[in-house]
C-alpha cells in the first residue's frame, strides 16, 4: 500500500481468490526544502496508521514506512529525530523514545544510485542531480512511461507551472522523453513572455494614446 504526501492513500494489494495480504504500509512525504517539523510530521502519520489497524479490527498487522523525499539544492540540515527536534533532558532520555526519520536527499544521489532506477522516477532524479552539478545538463532520451503523473510530479516539486501547460498539450499516449518536456516547457516560457510583452506594448501605447488624446483637447 501507498500513501502520498497530501494523506491519500493508494492500495497495492499481493494475493488471489478474492483475498489479498497487505505486506506494508508505504508513505512518501515531497519536500522541496528542509521542515523543523519533519519528525513530529512523520511520527503522527505513522501512530495514525498503526491506530487505523487497530480500528479496524485487523488481525495481521503491517509495518508503517515513510519516505522523506527532499528535493532542494540544499542539504538537510533540519532536524532528523525527535531527540533533535525536543530538549529531552539527559535524565528523561531512558523514558522518552527517540523516533528518526528516512530522508533522501534526491539532489545528491551518487551515480551508482541513479543506475538502481528503473521507473520513471530516475529521470526525475538525474534531472535534479545533473541541475545541480552540470549547467549544461542534456538528459537522455529515456521514453517516460507515465507522462501525466510524470508532469504533476515535476509540477509539484519545481513550483514551475510550464509542467502543467506541457501536461495540458500533450496528447493521451503519446511517446515523450525528458529532453522533449525540456523543449516544451522552454517553448511555453518563450510564448508567455511574448504575450507578456505584447500586452505591456498594448498598455503603453493606448497611455500614450491617452495622454496625446489629453494633450490635444488642451490645445
């Protein structure tokens, strides 16, 4: 089973006949910059989930995983555990339990970690990593298999809107590569900024008009 960043959980069930068994839970939690609050986060995600369990009158309980994909140029350097993030004094520290968090830092995958990749999910990766370390970063014509998440994913972790137009104009089943997306996404930067200029020439010349107009009922 799957659960996403915003709460929504998908199901990824093993089994036949009707039945299935639910191995683990598995969260995954975007950041595109360090959050303080990242433990106390991830800490109630997971007591939320063991509670759900217990709720529902499972028998075979799972194990809750969560995921803390960090996405910025900058490294983690918030807080990864709860002894990190609260004051717990030496004294009370046998009594309180410490909690860590699993945090990627997809900026700085090594080489040999791009290679594990199989899914889409690796272009996302390489284009972080090559952003980072290479200005001059082309990415490989590897088809993405998933276009639509694909984009919102790219969307959602970049802040940059173009990922939603391409999205919008790339027809359903088309074949598309990262260095095509690329193009696109330029290509729609290019086209606003040339109706954003068109519009600012409008505004000025009908206030050029305006005040030529002013000028000549004065005369």
């Amino acid at each position: 089973m799957y659960r996403d960043g915003s709460g929504g959980v998908q199901g990824a069930c093993i089994g036949r006949k009707g039945y299935y068994v639910v191995i683990a839970l598995l969260g995954l939690e975007n950041q595109t910059k360090p959050d303080e609050n990242m433990p106390l986060r991830v800490i109630s995600y997971e007591g939320a989930s063991y509670k759900s369990q217990l709720l529902d009158g499972e028998k075979n309980f799972y194990p809750v995983i969560t995921l803390v994909l960090h996405f910025g140029k900058q490294h983690w350097e918030k807080a990864r555990s709860l002894y990190e993030k609260l004051e717990v004094p030496e004294e009370l520290r046998p009594y309180v339990n410490d909690f860590s968090i699993n945090v990627f830092e997809i900026s700085y995958l090594s080489e040999e970690q791009l290679t594990m990749f199989r899914s889409d999910f690796g272009v996302v990766a390489e284009y972080f990593v090559r952003s980072r370390t290479d200005p001059g970063y082309k990415p490989e014509r590897k088809v993405i298999q998933h276009v639509d998440a694909f984009l919102k994913l790219m969307k959602a972790v970049t802040g940059d809107h173009r990922y939603e137009e391409v999205r919008k104009s790339v027809r359903k089943g088309v074949s598309i590569t990262m260095c095509e997306v690329l193009d696109y996404r330029e290509k729609r930067g290019e086209k606003r900024g040339i109706q954003r200029g068109i519009e600012q020439d409008r505004r000025a010349l009908n206030r050029l008009n305006d005040l030529l107009l002013e000028e000549g009922s004065r005369i």
